[in-house]
C-alpha cells in the first residue's frame, strides 16, 4: 500500500469490523488511493485500520467478489487492474441497462427524489463559475447517486441485480475518468441537462442524453488513462 494512501473510514451505525474494512479499502480502490497492480498486505491493513487481520481478509474476499482485487494463493493480493475491453464491456452494458430502466423510473421517481442531487450539480456549477476547485471525489460520488437513482427506481429486479452486481466496478471507473477530466463544467451541465429532461418526463430525450453522457465518459477513460490490454 502507498504512503500516500489515505484511510477514510465511513461513520455508519452498527457496523462490524468488516463492514468497516471493506468500506474503507474498497474507497482507497475507488479512487485511485491504492493504484491498480499494487499488493496489499493485511497485516498493514490490519495495523492501519487498528484491527485484526480476520476482518481485512473478509473484506478482501467481498472484494474480489466484486472483482475490485485478486487474490492469489501463495503470491499475495492484487488491485485489480483496468482493460480497455473491460471499460468498453462495462460502459456498454450500463448504457443499455440505464436507458432500459427509464420508463419505469420515470413512474417512480419524484421531485423530492431529485432535489439533493440537484443541488449538489447546481452548487458545483456555481464554485467552478466562481473559480473555486472542486473535489473530484464530490463529483463522482454525485455522479453515482444520479445514476443509481434511475437503476434503483425502476421496476426490473433483474436489471437492479445485474447493475448491483457491477456498480463497484462502474464506480471505480466513473471516479477515474473524472478525476483526469479537467473541464468539469461538461459533465456537470451534461448531468444538469439529464436532471432537466427528467422534470420535463422527456423519456426519449433522458435515453438521449444518458448515451450520450455515458459515451463521452467511456471516450474520456480511454484517452486519459494507462491501461492494460
């Protein structure tokens, strides 16, 4: 692990030590904290964390269930790394499962369900106009809650299965292609206008642009980052 990695431990109630291991590593993953093909070692994680090592391993078999991390008997635990086929693949399917949940989102989801979300979009528009940074984690954690939304407020179960089973994945990539995008105010007014078209209850134009959004952020991964092929 890093020096330069940064333990963020979540404060959520009831929590075990596992939850909390796996929260605060699967943040280190997300964004980029520990970078993808380094080792990690539980017993650092472990010391960091000021546990045990049975709830660092835990987490780390959740992990590589969510292919975030590999573990290989005898050689250690790997970050897993990102393709260029895996980044197409994923962009791909979430497109597709994104704009299949519109219509039934659009009957569940309310003003009050948009409101939060807004704002935050709002808020960071008026910073950058402003010439105030913003944290590219915000961004991303924003990012994700619209997107989930339309998932979650849907009524295919088997869509909220498939896009619950990748969203790790999806989560960690969304949070590396806006992190190497210098020019946030493209995807903040891209999610506005997304946000926009949903008041209106404009399903064809929010299928529009949520393609539109999701494959300028698969072209912007690609461009802006090392991958292994």
């Amino acid at each position: 692990m890093t020096k330069q990695a940064k333990l963020v431990i979540p404060k959520k109630k009831a929590q075990n030590l596992t939850d909390i291991a796996y929260d605060s590593i699967k943040h280190m993953i997300i964004y980029n904290e520990i970078p993808a093909g380094e080792f990690l070692s539980e017993n650092i994680l472990a010391q960091a964390l000021n546990m045990s090592r049975t709830p660092v391993r835990e987490a780390l078999k959740i992990l590589a269930s969510e292919n975030l991390v590999e573990i290989h008997n005898g050689i250690g635990i790997l970050v897993r790394n990102i393709t260029t086929r895996e980044v197409h693949e994923l962009f791909e399917v979430r497109s597709a499962l994104e704009c299949a949940a519109v219509k039934s989102f659009l009957r569940n989801v309310t003003e009050e369900d948009l409101l939060e979300i807004e704002r935050n979009w709002i808020n960071s528009k008026e910073k950058l106009e402003a010439g105030e940074e913003i944290a590219y984690e915000d961004l991303a954690e924003y990012d994700h809650m619209l997107h989930s939304l339309i998932y979650d407020k849907s009524d295919n179960s088997v869509l909220k299965d498939i896009m619950h089973s990748i969203r790790q994945r999806i989560q960690r990539i969304q949070a590396l292609s806006i992190s190497k995008f210098p020019y946030h105010i493209v995807t903040i007014q891209q999610h506005l206008d997304i946000i926009q078209s949903i008041k209106l209850r404009d399903e064809e134009e929010i299928k529009r642009l949520l393609a539109e959004h999701i494959l300028f952020a698969e072209n912007n991964v690609l461009k802006n980052l090392d991958f292994h092929i």
